[in-house]
C-alpha cells in the first residue's frame, strides 16, 4: 500500500494575523488536517477553500 502523508504546518512561527496557503484539489481533508494540527499545537486558526493564482486550496488564518 502507501503511507500516510505527514503534513508540516508553519504554526509555531505564526503571529496572529498571519495565514498561509496550502493548493490542493481535496480542500474538506486539507481543513480537517489544518485543524488538527493546529489543536494539537494549541493554537486557533480559521480555515477556508479558497483559490490563489488560479490554484484551487485551503487558506489559513491564525486567529488566537
């Protein structure tokens, strides 16, 4: 089979204000996966689908 990907999320350099963008085609498991992560590094983000130079993805808002 394959392994799980593991993703890396720039949280612990992350000031509130700040977001990043991830491109990705399947955007429900990009938030769960954002979300996850940022609850394990106990800090909040809000999480959208969103599109950034004609790319289809997930952007990333830390907000507490």
């Amino acid at each position: 089979m394959y392994e799980e990907i593991e993703w890396v999320f720039p949280f612990d350099g992350m000031e509130i204000g700040e977001s990043f963008f991830v491109p990705t085609l399947k955007t429900s498991h990009m938030i769960y996966a954002i979300e996850s992560g940022a609850k394990r590094a106990g800090i909040k983000v809000k999480t959208f689908a969103t599109s950034k130079d004609n790319h289809l993805g997930v952007r990333a808002w830390r907000i507490g």
